[in-house]
C-alpha cells in the first residue's frame, strides 16, 4: 500500500479545472493500492475534511509561506507526514511545490513529484528563478499537455523527467442531457445559434476579444446569443463593455454554475479566447458533450482541437479571425453537427478520466518503488 500525500494551494471539487482534475483524480484511484490524504492549503474549500474516494481530506490554510502563521503551518505540516509516514508528495501549484521541496529538505518525505497545469504565465522573474532550483528536487514534473512540455524544457528541465498525463473527462456526465432547459431559462427560441464559453473572467481568458467577435458577428447579420459562464475580477468590467458594443441584449453573465452539462447541451458552439492555455478542462467537457469548438491557438489547444475536425483554431486577441471561424459554423448546421461528434469521439478515445488515473498510479508506483 503506497501512501500519498496530495497539496494543492486551493481545494479538490471547486469550480476550477485543476479542482475538478483532483476530485477525479482522488476518487478514481484504487484504495487497494493507495492510501491518499489530501492537504488543501486554500482559504475557501468545497469540502474542509472528510473522505473523497480513496482519499481523506483536510484544510491547512497556509497564508503567506514566509509569515508566522506560514511557518507554524509548515511545522504543523512536517509533524504531520512524519506521523503519516508519507512514501510521496503529489503537489499542485506554487506553494504546495515549495512546501514539498522543504519536506524532502527536512528529510520527512522521500519523493516528491509536481503536477504542473499551466505554462507559468503567472510566474514573476523572481518565482522563475526559484524554480529553476525547485525543479531539480521534484523526481518528475506531471504536465497535461505537450505545451506545457516545452515550456518546462526551455526553462531547462530535462525533457526525461517530464511526464505527459492529459487530463480526463467523465464523458458519461455529458450524455443524454436536456439542452432545451437552457434556452428556458433565457427565454430564446430555438432557432437562435447560441455561443457559449466556461471560463473564469480573468486577463489570460480574454473575454473582450470574444465580444468584440460575437459584435462582428451581428454586423455581419448573424444574430447569434453569447452566454458567460464562471465568475472573476473582471465581470463588472466586462459587463460594462458590452454596453460599449452594444451587446447588451446579446450577452448573458451566468455566473458561477454547476449544471455544466446542462448548460453545454444548451449552446450550439463553444468558444474559448484564452491568450494561454495548459490542457483545456473547459473544451475537453464541451467535445465530450458533442458541441464544436472554436479557440485560440495556444498552449494545449491545437492538441485537442484539430482544425477542420473537431472545430477551428484562431489566433489569439485577434477577434475578426475568431469571428470568422464562427461564422462558418453558425452558417452550417450539419458542419456543427459533424464537428460535435467528431470531438466527442476523440475524447473518448484519448482523454477518459480511467486512463488520466491509470497513468498517475503507475507513475507513482514507479518512482516509490525506486525508492525501495
């Protein structure tokens, strides 16, 4: 029985991707083969304590590393893995990788791996200097995607300690979903193309690119509806510059939401403007719910959306490319239906949450037993 200790700097089930990613993560590992305790070291939790699958949950919130409380945390955290007795450390994000880098320092834990989900966007010089030390302690980096890869090897990890792990998606949950309840509770008739986008309303997802397309979009004659899923700093703003568009009555804010697939079965085309990428948990629920894609060109998504296949590509803050994009999957009914299965097809043979668990049991099985 290997024993597994699981940081992340926020929490497992939230609305997040990578909050998503550990809920399946932890509740699809073997409990014959893993004992597995999760520390989350956010101030907001779904969950503080309690089981998830095989794994036992608990809420450290650490603060500032370098404070009082961030080092009483940290000692509170040692006696802990000691007591434990922990065979590795699985860490996801910047805190949770420095307080697995010291517990190997202190001697408490043998082996400790890093699950990197994005390509550093938010990283400051002075973080991508320490990681250059970080780095060489983790036994392997765990990435979702081969942009996420590359951005590690020209940073100068070796490309032999990176290990590719794509996210999955529970594509049971997109199945045989009621897509008019949507348009209920908008009140749009089914005639009208519905966009869509998840995504948190933060800088590096680009929402103002995206209305300034659905804009292009309606002087072009194509009266198409936008609908804004997730919640972030920018929503007042943004909901004041689709009134600069005139967008007003084009543009739904949902909000925070947790009936996903509902919503997904609901729009007619998903699109992503993002200016950085990991490995789209966003677009892998849209291609599992069968709806076309349209996004930008960066990071992991040309490794999920094959241009002319599954959706299109455009480049990034270039909003009439993404206009155009759309417009030719707003104009064709059977393209949209053509490119919705054929995106789901390649989520179920590439990206099922059984095969993202499978490979993480084995790579830690590998690296414990090294350690034997």
């Amino acid at each position: 029985m290997i024993r597994l200790l699981i940081l992340t700097d926020t929490n497992v089930g939230g609305e997040g991707g990578t909050e998503q990613h550990l809920k399946m993560l932890v509740s699809g590992m073997d409990p014959s083969r893993f004992q597995v305790d999760v520390i989350q070291l956010g101030e907001r939790v779904v969950q503080r304590e309690g089981r998830l699958g095989v794994a036992s949950l608990r809420h450290l919130p650490t603060g500032r590393l370098l404070s009082r409380h961030g080092l009483r945390r940290l000692r509170e955290l040692s006696r802990f893995v000691r007591s434990r007795r922990h065979h590795c450390v699985l860490s996801f994000f910047e805190s949770s990788d420095i307080l697995a880098v010291t517990l190997l320092a202190l001697g408490d834990v043998r082996c400790i791996l890093s699950s990197r989900r994005d390509t550093g966007f938010r990283y400051s010089r002075k973080l991508r200097l320490a990681y250059r030390y970080f780095d060489r302690r983790f036994r392997r980096i765990i990435v979702p995607s081969e942009a996420v890869r590359q951005s590690l090897v020209a940073s100068g990890v070796s490309g032999e300690r990176i290990a590719l792990v794509p996210n999955g998606v529970d594509v049971a949950r997109f199945t045989a979903t009621d897509g008019g309840a949507l348009r209920r509770e908008l009140g749009v008739e089914k005639s009208r193309i519905l966009l869509g986008t998840v995504a948190r309303l933060s800088a590096e997802k680009d929402h103002p690119t995206l209305l300034r397309a659905v804009q292009a979009l309606h002087r072009s004659g194509r009266e198409v509806m936008l609908v804004v899923v997730g919640e972030g700093a920018l929503r007042e703003g943004l909901v004041a510059e689709c009134a600069r568009l005139g967008l007003r009555n084009h543009v739904r804010f949902l909000g925070a939401r947790s009936d996903i697939p509902s919503i997904l079965a609901g729009i007619d085309i998903f699109v992503l403007s993002s200016v950085t990428e990991g490995l789209s948990n966003a677009i892998l629920e849209a291609m599992a719910a069968a709806r076309p894609v349209v996004a930008t060109r960066v990071g992991g998504n040309p490794e999920l959306v094959e241009e002319g296949e599954n959706g299109y590509l455009a480049p990034a803050r270039d909003h009439m490319a993404l206009a155009w994009s759309i417009e030719k999957l707003v104009d064709n009914a059977r393209l949209r239906e053509r490119m919705g299965l054929a995106g789901r097809r390649r989520v179920v043979a590439r990206y099922s949450v059984e095969r993202m668990v499978g490979c993480y049991e084995s790579l830690i099985e590998q690296e414990v037993r090294g350690d034997a």
